[in-house]
C-alpha cells in the first residue's frame, strides 16, 4: 500500500510527464483532475463504503447530460438561421422539434430549440435588434444576455448594423461569439457559372472571408473569428471547423457536454469525441471494478459503454441501416460493419488480461494519464480488503485495455465511414445543378 501511494505521488510530482504537448496540451490539468476525483473517492469511501463509491462513479459519469449549455443564434432576416439551429442539432425542418425553415422572417419571439440527444443542450433563435418588443436600448435584458455561453452572429452577405453592435456589446462582456457568414456553396456556385474558364472555390471562399473581415475590422471588432458554411452540407466548407471552435473555448465540462451531444460527424468531432471518451475509460472501468461480486453487472456496464461508443460515431447498426444512402453504403457493407461489432463483442473483459501487459511497452500522453489514473484507482481498491482487491484489481486492468482497444477500432470504423460520406458530399457538388 505505501509502495503503491509512493509511486502514485511520483507521477503526480513528475515534471516531465505533465508538461504541455502538442498531443494534448491540456494534460497537466487532466492530471489535477484524476488526482481530485481520487481524494473524493477516498473521502466517499471512508464515509459511505463502497455503495457510495459506485453511486459517485456512476454519477461522475453521467455528469456531462446534467450541464446547461446555451447557443444564441442571430442575423438579420433570410440569413440562414433556422436552417442552422436545425444543422447543429442534426435535425431538418420536417422532424419533431424541427426549427421552421422559410422564405421569410419567422423568427419574432424568443425561441429555444433543445438537442435530441441532450435536453440541457439548447439553441435559442434569437429576435432582431430594434424590433418594437426588442428594442436596442433593452435588448440585452430582454433577451437574457447574462444566460448565454455562446453567440453566433449570422449573415448571408455583408454583416449589418445590428450585427455589428451586437458584436460589440458581447465583446465587452466578455462573451464568446462567432460570425458565421452562410450560403458560402451558391456564392461558388454563382462563381462558377460566371467564371467557368478561371472559377477557383478558394478564391471565392479567401474574397468573402476579406471582405467580411473589411466590414468587421470598420466597426472595431476585435481578431473577429469567420466561419463560412453551407447549413445544407456540414462536411464541406467549415462548419466543423466552427464546431471545433466551440469545442476548444469550451471548459472542460461544457466541452465534454458539446462533443458528446454534437451528432454532426465531421472529422474534427470525431477526434474530439474519441478524445472525450478516452478521458472515461478508467473512471468507468473502476465502476465496472466495483461491482466484482455480480458478473452479469459487469458485462452489462461494460456492453453499455462499448454501445456509447457506437453511439457516439454514429456506427451501431440502427443509425447505419437509417443512413445507408446518405453514406452510401452497400448490404455488403452493412454486413462487414455487423461482423465487425460481434467480432469486437468478443473481447471480453476476463479474455484481456493477456494483452493488459502491453501497458507498460506503450507511450503517449493518453497512456500516461490511462497508467496514473490506474495507479489512483487501485490506491482505493486497496483500502477495500484483501477480498474485494483480488476480484476487482485484474478487472480494472483488463477492463481499461478492453475499452481501450474497442474505442481504437471503433474510431478508425467512423473515420472510414466519414470518409464515404465526405467523397459522397465531394461528388455531389461537382454535380450540382
């Protein structure tokens, strides 16, 4: 047990293992965290016995579906707003809970849109500045403007007036917001038919971008960050670049809530996703340890998460089946994808113990923190008792490099499946109409 403290402390205290990397410049403080959710285990622990233990991990886990996060959408009217709200949540019009999408103005309340996947995720469509139930002097009361994490101003040409002021008052409070100047795919297109001989996508896209940082840099914004997007195709142009952005202004619970919710599958949610569900593999491979005296329980947690992995890409046989069109994806492929699984389902917990001692062979940040977060588990499993620790230790271990392993293969599954769609979106614009 002191051996076990004595070399959990020499990693927290190891200069060189937290520094900050490329690979994950945020580690040193993903270090803090597992040493703080230690100690709160050991005080639960002392307190309410093992029970409480499993309660806390269970809670901990699921603590991202409890987090509020609220988006503001604005722009003047035809900008593309409903169309967005409906783009981020993955959803379209028709669907329940769809944003209405139309040729006119619609947006005259204050309107909140929540994500299928996450209630506590909300888009709010935001009314125009000036209008006589939101006028500008009172604007920011009556919208509510202390409740927001995050703006997005949107514009299908030059940013207006409103827009700019808007702009200027969230500066100032120190708010995050993003211009989003949309209809970026008809602007090519225009191009293209006006210009067939000397047309170039990223011309057109570099003269938007310029001439919406002229209009932004006139009114005194502030190193303005532009996305530009089609809401109609998320894998092209950068909405996931501006998703990412959410992503990396986000703290570390709000961050976790955005990439878990976020169902829109382009690469840079993917690596941020797989990033988030590696940061759980030891936290849930303890609560799968903790329940050592019930087998079933343990293969049932264990199918769970490997089932959130699914989930989470998009890849479990429901969404697959749903969207083979839209990924164009062949009977063959669907099979391929199901032998895929049940080959993966295999690799239980108990049949990785061989495979468990490659750990210390390995390196890499995760590997580092994956290697402490063990060492902090087994300090509690240890003030459990002989009994429990010879049940439960292997299953730690085995469980960490199970769930571990599945998510590896899972993510390379997505990345191919992105990739079909991705040459499908690509193929369809040279096609375009």
């Amino acid at each position: 047990m002191d051996a076990l403290k004595k070399e959990y402390q020499d990693w927290m205290d190891s200069s060189d293992v937290w520094h900050e990397t490329d690979e994950n410049k945020f580690e040193g403080s993903t270090a803090d965290n597992i040493d703080d959710k230690i100690k709160v285990l050991e005080g639960v622990l002392k307190d309410k016995g093992i029970e409480g233990v499993k309660q806390e991990l269970s809670s901990d886990l699921d603590k991202w579906k409890n987090t509020d996060l609220h988006i503001a959408v604005t722009g003047s009217s035809g900008a593309g707003k409903s169309a967005f709200i409906n783009a981020i949540r993955d959803v379209c019009a028709d669907d329940e809970g769809g944003a209405e999408v139309g040729v006119t103005e619609t947006t005259m309340e204050l309107t909140p849109y929540k994500h299928p996947k996450n209630p506590n995720f909300i888009v709010w469509d935001m009314p125009g500045v000036g209008t006589p139930k939101y006028p500008k002097d009172k604007y920011l009361t009556c919208v509510k403007f202390d409740r927001y994490d995050f703006f997005m101003i949107l514009s299908k040409s030059r940013f207006t007036e409103e827009d700019l002021w808007l702009a200027k008052q969230i500066q100032e409070r120190k708010k995050r917001f993003y211009f989003v100047r949309t209809n970026i795919d008809i602007d090519i297109y225009n191009d293209s038919r006006a210009h067939p001989k000397s047309h170039s996508a990223q011309d057109v896209m570099g003269k938007v971008r310029q001439d919406c940082h002229t209009n932004l840099d006139a009114a005194d914004i502030e190193a303005p960050l532009v996305f530009l997007i089609d809401n109609h195709d998320k894998l092209k142009y950068e909405f996931g670049q501006l998703e990412l952005q959410l992503l990396q202004d986000s703290d570390s619970l709000k961050m976790e809530a955005i990439a878990l919710s976020l169902s829109v599958l382009t690469s840079e949610v993917l690596q941020k996703k797989k990033d988030v569900l590696e940061k759980r593999i030891a936290e849930k491979a303890m609560e799968i340890a903790c329940v050592w005296d019930d087998v079933d329980r343990q293969k049932q947690l264990f199918e769970d998460e490997i089932l959130t992995y699914k989930e989470q890409f998009n890849i479990d046989d429901k969404t697959l089946s749903a969207n083979k069109d839209v990924l164009s994806l062949t009977d063959a492929n669907l099979k391929e994808f199901k032998k895929f699984f049940k080959d993966l389902s295999k690799d239980t917990v108990s049949q990785l113990s061989k495979k468990s001692a490659s750990l210390s062979g390995r390196s890499g940040s995760f590997i580092r923190i994956l290697r402490q977060s063990l060492l902090g588990y087994q300090l509690i499993i240890f003030q459990l008792g002989e009994g429990f620790r010879s049940h439960s230790q292997p299953v730690l271990q085995f469980s960490c490099f199970a769930l571990h392993q599945n998510l590896g293969e899972m993510y390379k599954m997505a990345l191919k499946v992105y990739d079909l769609n991705a040459q499908k979106s690509f193929v369809k614009s040279i096609y375009k109409p």
